[in-house]
C-alpha cells in the first residue's frame, strides 16, 4: 500500500514540477519569474505542502507530500543569458536545502519528459 502511495504521488509531483519549469521559463521570457503557483495558474493540490522561492537569477519549486518520505525540488536558473532547469527527488528532510544549481546533499536528478 506504501509503494503505490509514494508511487502515485512520484507521478503528481513530477508533473506539477514539469508544469512549474515549463510555466517559468515562459514567465521569465516575459519579463521576471513569477513569485507562486497561483501566479503561474498552477495548483500542487491537497496531498503537497509547496514553497516557491525566487530571486533575479532563480526559482524554485519545493514540494513536500503530507505523506511519505520523498520531497522535491524543481529549479529554473538564468546562466549567461539562457535558462537551465534542473529537477531532484529524495528525503524530505533534506528539502530546502540546497546550493543553487545542484540537488540537496543525498538526493537523486531526475529526468522529466
């Protein structure tokens, strides 16, 4: 039962992170990124907490499921005039903590389609 939980919410977060990068990559070919995922049009739902983080050169998506053991992280970067995203699974006590540009220490890149 366990499996298919953390399973099932595997799949909803990497769809909203996927949504988050794309949603601010356009944000930010229109002037600056945008500050929550209300602004993006964008909703993690009742099964995540979600924090958005931003700065002139960054944003970050965190999402932690109220159940389970796995958090997430998407991060869309400005690096010499181009946009670089990234995006990381891994334990949620390691969620919002991360140097920019790289996963949380113990935690896995992942690949979104």
């Amino acid at each position: 039962m366990q499996r298919e939980v953390t399973l099932y919410q595997r799949s909803e977060a990497e769809t909203l992170l996927k949504e988050f990068t794309l949603a601010q990559m356009t944000r930010h070919y229109w002037g600056e990124f945008a500050g929550s995922l209300q602004d993006l049009g964008l909703s993690s739902g009742p099964q995540f907490q979600a924090t958005v983080d931003r700065d002139p050169l960054r944003t970050r998506l965190w999402l932690k499921p109220h159940l389970g053991t796995e958090a997430y992280l998407a991060e869309v970067e400005r690096s010499g005039g181009r946009l670089r995203m990234h995006h990381c699974r891994g334990d949620r006590k390691g969620a919002g903590q991360a140097a920019a540009g790289h996963c949380p220490d113990g935690w896995q890149g992942i690949q979104l389609d």
